[in-house]
C-alpha cells in the first residue's frame, strides 16, 4: 500500500504534476522535501546497438533520444549504469573512423558514471583498457583492484581520509567512489565547486569475476561476499566523513536478491542502489512492459517493486532498482531528500520506461539523432554477416529467462553441433557434448511485432555470432563419474533463477533433477548436493548410467565428452573441484563453437536431415514429457 506524502510539481516531458509516494513502512523522513532529483539508470547494454530487423524497440537511437527526453524536465536529473556496457558480440568488433563503434555509442546516451561489470573483462585488460580510455565517463568499481597490469595506468587511487574526487574531472578512469554534482560543476581557481546537488557513487563487482568472466584474474577480485560489504561500506563511510549525504551504490552482483542481501548485511549509508547482471524486471504490474514480458519473479508478494523498498540497519530506507537490458528499458527514479539528505519518497512518474516507439511518442521524441544516424552505419557495417547458413522453420530459442532455467532447441543445437564437430575432428571418444546455458546470448528467428508470434527464419552468420558471442574454443575432457556429476550438481545451482550455469546437452545425455532437492554448497566437496536423480548417456545403444535415484554407480569411472574450454576450467563454477586435474585435450585451434554450429548446420542440410529444424522443435513447459534431455522432477514424495 502507497500513500500520499507530499505533492511535488513535477513536469516530465508534457507529463501532469506528479507526487511523491512512499509504503507504509520504510523509515522514510516526514520532514518537509528539501532536495529532489531524478536518476536514470540501465546495465547491462551488452553491445546490443541495433535493433532488429522491422523492431519497434531496442537499438542505440531509440534509447538515447528516450535517455534525451527523459533528461528534460525541470528537476536535475543524472544517468548512471550498473555495467556489462558492452561483451563480445559482432558490433563489439566494428570501428568506424577509427573508433570503436560500443564505445562511440555508449558516449552519445548521456551516461554520467558506470559500474564495472564482469563482461568488460570477457576479451581481456588490454581490449578492457581500451575501452575504458575511450569513455567519456568514468567507471566505478570497489571490489576489484588494478594495482597492475594494461589497467593500472587508468586506475585513479582514493585512500581512506582523502577527498573524494569529482567523477566529471576523471572520464576514462576506473575508482572506487566519487562526487557527482547533480548540476553544474565549476572550477574556480583550483576548486571545483557544484551548483546543485552533491550525491556520492560507489561502484562494486561480483565476487565470482574469475568464475564468469572470460579472462579475469582471481587475484584483482574480493572473494567472498563479506568482503564486498565490508569494501562497500568503507567507500560509502568515506564519502559521509565528506559531508556527502546522498549516496547511490553501483551494484554488479547478478541478480538483485544480492543486492538486497547487502541490506540485509547491514550497510548503512546508502540511499539507492542500482542493481546490474542479472537482467532484473524490476516494475509494478501496472507498468507499461514490452510484449510478452513481466516484472521478475522476485517482485511476487512485494508491495512495491518499482523500487523495492528496503530498511537499512540505522533504519533509514534503502530504494533498489534494476531493469531488463540490451537497451530495452531506461528506469526513471524521482527522488525526494529533506534537509538532512534522508529520503522523504519517490514520485509517482518512477518506472522503467520501455525503449520504445510509444515511449517516444509519448515524450514527444525521435530517435533522428547521431546515435541514431551511428546504429544506421552499425548496421550497414554489419551487412556482409547477413550471408545464410540454413533456413529455420522453428524459432530457435535462446531468450534469457528460458535458456538459463530449462532445455531449449538452441540449446540444444548447440550442444549438438559441440559433439559432432568434436567427433569430426577426430575426436571418436567423445560420447556427448556440454554448454551452459548462459553462453547463448541470443535467440534466432523472427518475432512478429503484431502478433508477437516466435517463428522461424534465415540463420545468417550474424545470428550465429549474435547467438554464440563468446565463441570459445572446444575441448575433450575425460571426467570421472564423480566429477560429472559434481559439474552438474554445481551447473544446477540456483535453478529456476536464471543462473548462466545451466546446463544444456546433446541428444545422448538424458538428465532428471530434482529443483527442490539440496542444493550443492560453496565448498562442494563438504556438501555435494543432490539435485541430480538420473544421469545416463547413450553410448552407441549402450546406455551407460551414471546416476540412478540419486545414486552415484561408479564413481571412479571415466567417460570423455566435449565442452567449451571456459567451462572444462572451472569457468561458472563448473568442476569445482576438479578443474585443476582435469584431463583436457585442444582440438584444431579453428574448432570454435561458432564455427562448429554454422558446420553442423551445413552437415545436416546436406544429409537431408535439417529438413528446416523439424527435429528441433522447442519443449514446452506445459508438457513435461517434451524434455527430452532435461526434465525436472517434482520432489519424491
């Protein structure tokens, strides 16, 4: 339940006076409005610049002239990420005028500060210190450390007692904190003086970078959760020492229960946080969505999810916000400070605006802007990719919150494309092949804008990179049957929840879970889990049992499969004690999982097997016995 706090005069873009709301419960000052200002916020861009072909949402121009428009009202308003700007993806690769194409348009959204996300870390130091000398803002993190190495020259060092700098004065950098002034920034002789309002950013990272970034180093990262709370907190103790007493946390842990996690750990001193990484729908049931989506499932039972609203420990209220990314959604946060910077409430125009055609009719925009006259040139860059692999009478589906929750067709097709290749190039031991899910970036098809129908259509080389964006290299190992399925045990963590872990597998692997059985612990070798029930391959018409009823058979037996060379390293928690002593063989340096799905597609076609994806067809939910790879089981009763 909301109530009526203190009526604000509002305008937004033509929009009608707005007032400030509040729950019920929340620790929210009644003392009279001193302060208000608008934050705009995204994550997770990913180097999504254009949008589909015949989209009505998406791409660089829409979202910057919605970030234009949105920036236009009366009350200051700043824009700030919560990371993953960009990742490997074919636009990631294009330069134009000798300049990185992600990097030229994430300058022209009117970004002010960002966190870092593990992604930025996917091609390595070197591409990452590109990038970030590139940014016409500064990028904020205080849970990673660059003391040396390609980043160390960006780094900008902020002891404990020192004053904060003003992040206006540092784009291209990497800091734990800063100033932000909410207004203009002027320097008068050497001081930098701010006109409107002065509100502190802290930036942190997951924990788990070594584990999901592609290239991270385990050394330049917090390890544990503790440690990210700790780090946090003395940042944000730092900038209260300054008088700073507006404080907003640039948060890439994942997914936004950590982010409420933080709360409940007990840091204090934080007014809003912005979650990133996880993909999080933050929004009311009554928020305009764009079709076919809804708010996430931690909004259930939630009597506000556009914030969610949270107590800290000193009892003042804590707003987190999140929104889809990829350039879909552009939140709007109105905000109301008293005199002692302690939230009063939040207007009643917050939500996470779709980066769409209504939206710009609605604010009275167009995307006819340089961003929008750059994703024109992206796309015409990218024209040379459109060459066709295969035709697809079935929507391939590797949309977010189905390819990381349960077996999809593109998963599985990939997973099949991993074990064939292998086999073709020579690697006859191979007895199936393994992804995770999170490794597929993308779907490929065609959504109907009217109908909002999935079909089938073209694969073209750039669907396939768009799909496969990381593009690891395969590899053999040979596991026992302890380890795999401890890797499965690990790949079935937080299920359900849209973890990058999940797994998806070829046709010869046949796996039963139980969601609600115990799940395995940091420390897998103290507590295993025991999700897994089934377990078995097809080897040539012998089945070979691996786990029955939950029983592990032969422990020390071995068996020899394909995989991506990220994961056989322990990447997204997988082996997670056994990477170190895995038996790993490299096939041909060119057998990448792009090539290897583009190859399989040919093979097939050819063979007169592909027969427009016949044998693809995607599970369906509402049909258990669809899932013919991966079922999951109600618990025993």
């Amino acid at each position: 339940m909301r109530w009526l706090l203190v009526s604000a005069a509002l305008l937004l873009a033509g929009c009608a006076a707005r007032s400030a709301v509040r729950p019920e419960e929340g620790g929210f000052s009644t003392r009279p409005a001193e302060r208000r200002l608008v934050l705009l916020h995204a994550s997770d861009m990913e180097s999504e610049l254009v949008a589909g072909d015949g989209a009505t949402h998406g791409g660089i121009g829409r979202f910057a002239a919605l970030s234009r428009a949105l920036s236009s009202g009366p009350e200051p308003t700043v824009f700030l990420a919560a990371g993953d700007l960009f990742m490997p993806a074919p636009a990631l690769q294009l330069e134009l005028e000798g300049e990185n194409v992600v990097a030229l348009a994430n300058n022209r959204i009117g970004l002010r500060a960002t966190a870092l996300g593990n992604h930025e870390l996917d091609r390595g130091e070197s591409f990452l210190a590109e990038m970030v000398a590139k940014a016409g803002y500064p990028i904020l993190t205080s849970t990673v450390d660059f003391d040396d190495g390609p980043m160390a020259a960006l780094a900008v060092r902020v002891p404990q007692g020192e004053p904060s700098p003003w992040l206006e004065l540092h784009p291209g950098r990497i800091l734990p904190r800063g100033k932000l002034c909410a207004g203009r920034l002027v320097v008068r002789g050497e001081t930098p003086v701010c006109s409107g309002i002065t509100l502190g950013v802290v930036g942190a990272t997951t924990e788990t970078l070594a584990s999901i970034a592609s290239t991270a180093l385990a050394s330049r990262s917090v390890s544990d959760f503790p440690s990210i709370v700790r780090r946090v907190q003395a940042q944000v103790d730092a900038l209260g020492a300054e008088g700073v007493d507006i404080v907003v946390l640039l948060s890439h842990l994942q997914d936004v229960r950590r982010e409420i996690a933080l709360v409940e750990a007990g840091l204090t001193g934080v007014d809003v946080i912005v979650g990133g990484g996880g993909d999080d729908r933050l929004a009311e049931r009554t928020h305009r969505l764009l079709p076919g989506q809804e708010p996430s499932p931690v909004c259930k039972g939630e009597p506000t999810c556009y914030p969610l609203v949270r107590r800290a420990r000193d009892g003042k209220p804590v707003l987190i916000v999140a929104t889809d990314g990829q350039y879909q959604y552009l939140g709007r946060l109105g905000l109301s400070f008293d005199d002692q910077g302690v939230l009063v409430g939040y207007d009643d125009a917050s939500r996470p605006w779709p980066s769409d055609d209504r939206s710009l009719r609605e604010l009275g925009a167009a995307p006819a802007s340089p961003a929008g006259a750059l994703e024109a040139r992206v796309r015409d860059a990218l024209e040379p990719l459109g060459e066709v692999v295969a035709r697809s009478d079935r929507y391939l589906d590797g949309d977010r919150e189905n390819v990381r929750n349960r077996e999809t067709n593109l998963g599985n097709l990939s997973a099949d494309s991993i074990a064939w290749a292998a086999r073709a190039a020579g690697a006859e031991e191979v007895t199936f092949g393994l992804r995770n899910g999170g490794g597929i970036r993308s779907s490929i098809g065609v959504v109907d804008h009217d109908s909002f129908e999935r079909r089938g259509g073209l694969v073209r080389v750039l669907d396939v990179q768009a799909a496969l964006r990381f593009d690891n290299p395969i590899v053999v190992v040979t596991a026992t049957h302890r380890a795999l399925k401890e890797t499965f045990e690990a790949a079935l963590r937080g299920v359900g929840t849209g973890r990058g872990h999940f797994p998806q597998v070829s046709g010869e692997l046949f796996l039963a879970y139980d969601p609600d059985g115990t799940e395995q612990g940091q420390d897998a070798g103290l507590h295993p889990g025991s999700r897994v029930r089934t377990l078995s391959v097809d080897s040539g018409g012998a089945v070979i049992e691996v786990v029955r009823d939950g029983i592990l058979l032969d422990p020390d037996a071995t068996i020899s499969f394909a995989t991506l060379d990220y994961l056989a390293r322990g990447g997204d928690g997988w082996f997670p004690t056994t990477a170190e002593s895995l038996a790993i063989r490299t096939v041909p340096a060119q057998l990448r999982e792009q090539h290897a799905l583009r190859a399989f597609l040919l093979h097939l076609d050819e063979a007169g097997e592909w027969e427009g994806g016949k044998s693809y067809a995607d599970p369906d939910p509402a049909r258990p016995e669809t899932f013919g790879r991966i079922r999951p089981l109600k618990r025993p009763q």
